[in-house]
C-alpha cells in the first residue's frame, strides 16, 4: 500500500531531508586524499545527534555505522571504518537521518582529488539521470515514466544501471511501497499521485550491471571491479512537478543547481 502524506507530514519529510543536505555538504567538503571514511561517518554521527535526530541507517538491520561510504568499485552500503581516500577516486556518501519520527534520505558521489575523464563521465551521468527521473516524477505520470527515464539518460552514454537495488518509497519507514526501478522493467507500475514520497536513486556502472556482495553481507561491489556512482534524492510527487525535500543551496548536486 503506498502511502499519501499531508502537508504537515510533507514538512517533517522535509526538516529530516534538510538536515540530511547539510550532513552531505560536510562530508563532500572532507573528501580529499588521507582522510579516513571512519572519520566521515564520525563527522555526519556527530551532526546528527547534536541537531536532535538519529543516523537512520545505524543498528538497521544491525547495520554498524551512520552512513554508507562506497569507493570506487563499491556501489552501495560501504562499512566506513580505516579506508584511506585516494586521489583519483571516486566517493560515495550516502545518509540517512530520522527526525520526529521521519526518515530523509539522499546520496551523492564526489570526486576525490581529480579525476579521469570516464570517472567524470559516471559521474556527470548518474547526476543528470538522477534530474531526469525528479522531472519525470510528477502526478498523472506513472511509475515507469521515471524509471525508463533515468535508464535512458545513462545508457546513452554507455554506463549501464544496476538492477539488484533500487529507489523506493520513504517516509515513517525507510524503505517504503512503492519500489522504484531505475530501468523499466516492462510494467507500467502506479499512478503517480500528489503527497507520494519517493527515494530516487539512480546507482550507475562504467561496466556490467552485474553486483556482488561481500561476506560482510552489506557491501555491494560492481562484478567486474569498475567505478559505481550513486545519487539520490527524496521527493514529494506534486501537481506541477516534484519537490525535492533534500535539496541545498550550499552545493550543487543530485541533478540540481544551486539557488
């Protein structure tokens, strides 16, 4: 069952993902060669209890951090810990916080240092992939509209988009109804409706679509060992257009430019 939130609930939304903005902001800023992304998720473990709130993605599933940080050939759930950063690599930081009961939730990939021209490309592609799926997320619209647009945006450009994991919905839980294919699956899917909260995030391969995951059961890793990106946003389905809760002026990211 998907769930329709109001208004005041769409406010709680958007006060988590706020926070959630700032939390990757700080992180982007700390991403540079030496740094450890045990000392990221110290920093964003740290900002979350000062504002109030809880790391979502702490003791989940008896998942053991507050953040993930997945390098390189990682492409989702990255167990921070003593992984020093490299230049030329690619990050990327994904948080989650839970505000008064509501959870925010969004990613973004940074370069590390600079780095080569495919990384730059993943890079560039997963984050316009992310802006056509948040354009095509608007009521009278289907589900399939968003996936297929975001499937097309990437292997345009040769990438190819992972299918072991996808977006979903959020709100009071973190993974919510409905789930949000980032490739179109042949199904129409439902109709978009005004107050539908979705996570999109586009999570895009230089190489095959093909995962695995590690024996510590959370660490996903292309299968052929070439660069992964990540963006994601949280978005409210709207009339005119989606409103994306974790948007930030500091920083341009995740298919957006800043105010």
């Amino acid at each position: 069952m998907i769930t329709l939130r109001t208004e005041r609930e769409i406010d709680l939304l958007r006060k988590a993902n706020h926070l959630v903005a700032e939390v990757l902001c700080e992180l982007a800023d700390m991403v540079r060669p030496g740094v450890t992304t045990g000392a990221m998720d110290a920093r964003a473990h740290e900002m979350i209890v000062k504002a109030g709130c809880k790391p979502a993605f702490l003791g989940y599933q008896k998942y053991p951090k507050s953040t993930c940080i997945s390098v390189e050939e990682v492409i989702i759930h990255g167990i921070p810990g003593d992984r020093v950063l490299k230049a030329g690599e690619l990050v990327s930081i994904d948080v989650g916080v839970i505000h008064k009961g509501y959870v925010g939730d969004a990613a973004i990939t940074v370069p590390c240092g600079k780095v080569d021209e495919d990384r730059r490309r993943l890079m560039e592609t997963t984050d316009r992939a992310l802006a056509a799926g948040i354009a095509a997320a608007r009521a009278g619209n289907y589900l399939c509209d968003i996936s297929r647009a975001v499937q097309t945006t990437c292997e345009a450009e040769g990438f190819s988009v992972v299918r072991a994991f996808v977006g979903h919905g959020v709100g009071t839980k973190m993974h919510d109804e409905p789930q949000v294919p980032n490739f179109d699956t042949g199904a129409r899917g439902p109709l978009l409706r005004p107050g539908m909260v979705l996570a999109l995030e586009p999570m895009v391969n230089t190489g095959t679509y093909e995962v695995k995951v590690l024996k510590d059961g959370w660490t996903a890793v292309t299968a052929d060992g070439k660069p992964s990106a990540h963006f994601e946003h949280s978005i409210v389905v709207r009339e005119g257009g989606a409103e994306v809760l974790s948007a930030t002026s500091k920083r341009r990211w995740g298919g957006l430019k800043s105010a």
